[in-house]
C-alpha cells in the first residue's frame, strides 16, 4: 500500500461509545506514514468521568499507534481539552510517542504550521467551562441519535451518508459564527507567528482553506465524519473523509471537500 509523509488525527475520542475505531483502524492500515500527529482529544477523558465505553476496536487504536512508534516512525500527541490533563507530561515521551503542547510541523515543500488541538480559540472553552460541557452533551446525544438513524438506513437500504450533527451545525446560525470566528482567530495566531498556517481540531469541522492568504485546515472528528488530512511526499496536504461516499458539506467561507487538497 502506498505510504504518506504524514498523518494528522483529532478528536478520536476514545473511551466514549461514539468513537468510529473501527473506521480509524481501517484507515490507519491504508495510510502508513513517516509521521502520525494526534492532535488532541484522542482520549475522551470527559466522557470516562461520567461512564466509560472502551472496546477492542479501541484498544487496537492504541495498540497500532504505539506500533508505529516502536517501529521508528514519529508519533506525536498534542494534548485537547478532553485529555488535557495530559498537558502536564508535555515534554515526555511514552513508549516512544512524544507529548507536547504545540508543534511547528514543516511539509516537503517547505512550508510551515503550527499544530495545535485549537481549544485556545473557542472562547466558550477558555471562559465558560460549564456551558462546553453542556454543550458536549449534546453533541454526543447528536451522535447517538445519528448512528441510531444510520442503521436505520441501511436497513431500509437507503444509501450515502447523512451526518445528523453536522446537519444541526449547518442549521444553526450561531454555530457557524462560531466556526468562523474560530477559524479566523486560528489564522490571525499562525499569522502572528509568522507561519504558513494552522493544523488543528476540536470543533469536529474538518476542512481545507485560504484565508488571508494563510492555509487553515482541521482535521475533523472520529466520532461523525471519519476524516483525517495526510501530507504526501511532495508536500501536498489531503483531507480524506474516510467514512463517507459523498462530498462534506462545503460552508460558504471555506473549500471542504471529501478530497480537498493543498
């Protein structure tokens, strides 16, 4: 199978019932690399406080990724806010995958960005901690009830796929300010760093594209979508929705495509 430079993950959410590890083993099996970025919430700690669903499926998640850390290649987490209390090991290294807040990843041809989970940006997260919970929640009653309607569709035989979550996020005015204002707060940071962009996660929105001349991309989510983004040897950037057979809804300000490439 062919081999990719590199790999960037998010939001896998493992721990939680919602965590497609079956889908994310398939992937992985496809896409070996030199590079495997986790770019936080990998482990659902959240969630585990309230009731814990870890499956075999999930555990040969991690099993495979400390694989490809034993057999050389680089593996690397970037802590989330669901598994932030790992923040305090930044700078350590387990079983050979290296712990770290942020990371500034240069692509084949040259460029660089910053890699980051993104909760530094969602002001709801950084302020008011509550209402993420909250919020949280409800994303993951979302969930349920999607997987629930999916089974029902295959039963019916109705095919493609229909995301009940990313359904509520396209209807829901304020939640694309919020994706917006995100997206732009991730770019103005990368900007001031004096990179080329910004890879990141945490608002399950996965996503390629130029703003202000700056390259946003967001890895999206293992819970709905199933898509990650993979660097091939000549430094192109790929968004793959591994789970889905049709396009991701494209948002007016943003190029997002099953196979959206930079």
């Amino acid at each position: 199978m062919p081999r990719v430079r590199s790999v960037f993950l998010s939001d896998i959410h493992l721990g939680t019932r919602a965590c497609q590890a079956e889908s994310l083993l398939d992937f992985l099996r496809e896409h070996p690399s030199d590079h495997t970025f986790l770019i936080g919430d990998i482990v659902d700690f959240w969630a585990m406080s309230r009731s814990i669903h870890w499956s075999p499926a999930q555990n040969t998640v991690v099993q495979k990724l400390l694989r490809r850390a034993r057999h050389g290649d680089r593996v690397v987490f970037i802590p989330g806010n669901h598994d932030e209390a790992l923040r305090n090991y930044t700078g350590v290294v387990f079983g050979d995958i290296e712990v770290v807040d942020e990371l500034v990843h240069e692509t084949a041809d040259g460029r660089r960005f910053l890699l980051i989970h993104g909760d530094v940006f969602d002001q709801v997260t950084r302020h008011h901690r509550w209402v993420a919970v909250l919020g949280d929640w409800a994303y993951n009653q979302l969930v349920w009830i999607n997987s629930w309607l999916s089974r029902m569709r295959r039963r019916l035989g109705i095919p493609g796929y229909w995301s009940l979550a990313g359904y509520a996020k396209r209807k829901v005015k304020t939640a694309l300010n919020f994706i917006f204002d995100f997206e732009t707060s991730a770019i103005h940071h990368a900007r001031e760093r004096g990179l080329d962009g910004v890879i990141c996660g945490h608002i399950h929105w996965a996503a390629i594209s130029e703003i202000g001349g700056l390259t946003y991309i967001n890895c999206g989510d293992w819970v709905d979508s199933c898509t990650a983004i993979v660097e091939h040897f000549d430094g192109r950037l790929e968004l793959v929705a591994w789970g889905m057979r049709s396009k991701i809804p494209a948002l007016p300000s943003a190029v997002v495509e099953q196979h959206a490439e930079v």
